[in-house]
C-alpha cells in the first residue's frame, strides 16, 4: 500500500525538511517488506487570499484513486502508535492501494474534505505549525512500521 502525505504549502530546505526526508527514508526501507510505502509527498500551494475551499480542491487532486483518507484534524481521534500501525496494516490488509494522509492551511480542512475522509487524526490536543505536524505524522509511519516488523525503535 503507497502512502501519500498531501499538504497545504512547501517546506523550504531547513531542519523540518531534513527530517521528513530522514523518516521518509526510514520508512521506504522499513515498510517495502511489510508492503507499505513508498512515502511520496504532495505539497500544494493556492494563493493565501485563496482561502480553505481553493485549498480543498487542491488537495482532493492530489489524492490517489481508490485511496483510503485520513485528514489530520485537532477534532479527530487520538491513537497511541500500536493503535495506528495496526490502522496502517487494517488498511493493507483490506487491499486498499494507497492511504492518504491530509495536512490542511492555516486554517485546517474544508469541512467538505473532512466529511470525504474515512478516519479523522489528531496528533494531541495541541495545535501544532503545519510544518512540525508533517515532521510528527513521518516519525509515526516510520514508527508504525517499526511496530509491525518487531524492530526495537518502538519502547513502550
């Protein structure tokens, strides 16, 4: 199952970057054996006076057919990492090809497109920069599937 990470904006080179390619990576590499991944990036960009409906269209181009879609929203629901590497494998399990992952504008999703999705995430009860949100939802997919394959980065 690919896994794509589809987001408002673009992250210029610095150290969010850095990570994001750093777990990406990991994750490529981790996941191939358990059939997940590869982890492929969307970033789309509306002008900012554009406003959460032009950002709606564009991210909704960027998911893949057939895909299941998880929007990160501070509404949805909040895993520990084994309840989301088991999401993760549910969905490969079911046979679906790819999972997209959302990250809306400053303003969060259009209501529309978090209606669309077939599970809601929160990643806690803060809100946290859209940037730094990509970072933490890269660490988690390397982490979930650390947990699937046994491999010792995961303690609890």
């Amino acid at each position: 199952m690919k896994v794509h990470l589809c987001a408002v904006g673009r992250i210029r080179p610095g150290p969010e970057r850095s990570l994001i390619d750093d777990y990406a990576a990991r994750f490529d590499r981790a996941g191939r054996p358990l059939s997940l991944g590869p982890l492929a990036e969307h970033e789309v960009e509306t002008r900012k006076t554009s406003g959460m409906e032009a950002e709606a269209d564009a991210l909704a181009r960027a998911i893949p057919d057939g895909a299941v879609i998880c929007a990160l929203d501070e509404r949805g629901k909040t895993l520990s990492s084994p309840e989301f590497a088991d999401l993760l494998a549910r969905w490969r399990d079911e046979g679906r090809p790819a999972a997209a992952f959302l990250i809306g504008g400053a303003d969060g999703l259009h209501p529309d497109l978090r209606k669309r999705a077939d599970a809601r995430l929160s990643l806690g009860r803060m809100v946290w920069p859209h940037m730094l949100a990509r970072v933490m939802l890269s660490e988690q997919l390397y982490r979930a599937v650390s947990i699937l394959s046994g491999a010792p980065y995961h303690r609890e």
